[in-house]
C-alpha cells in the first residue's frame, strides 16, 4: 500500500482570496526599504514575476537584503 507523502494546495485565488494578504505583505516588507508608499496597482503590476522579480521590480536600490532578510 502507498502512504500519501504530501499533499499541496494551490491557494493563491484558487481555493481562497489571498491577493489582499499577498499585496499587504508585500507593502510591510518593501515600503520601510524604499522610504515611501506603494500602490495596490504599483504591486499587482509586479505580480506576474516571480517574487524575487516582484521584489527587484520594486525596490531595485535593496534587492538583494529583502531578498536574503530572514526571519530569525
């Protein structure tokens, strides 16, 4: 008998509406680097990128510590 090893939900819009969360968190993350506000448009227009690409797009000067930051 196989034992199911993992099982994967794909929840960006398809089982929940996680674009606000997604757009918020990307807002609490880039916003204090770059010194100013971000528009919902000025993030959905990044979101086709992967979110490295969405993260360059958006703060280019800091790219590489918001991509590296990690939570300790």
């Amino acid at each position: 008998m196989n034992k199911i090893k993992a099982v994967i939900f794909d929840l960006d819009g398809t089982l929940g509406n996680t674009l606000p969360l997604c757009i918020a968190v990307f807002k609490n993350s880039i916003e204090p680097l770059i010194n100013h506000s971000l528009s919902d448009e000025k993030i959905l227009a990044t979101f086709v990128l992967s979110e490295e690409r969405t993260i360059i797009g958006l703060s280019p000067q800091n790219h590489e510590r918001a991509i590296s930051f990690q939570i300790a």
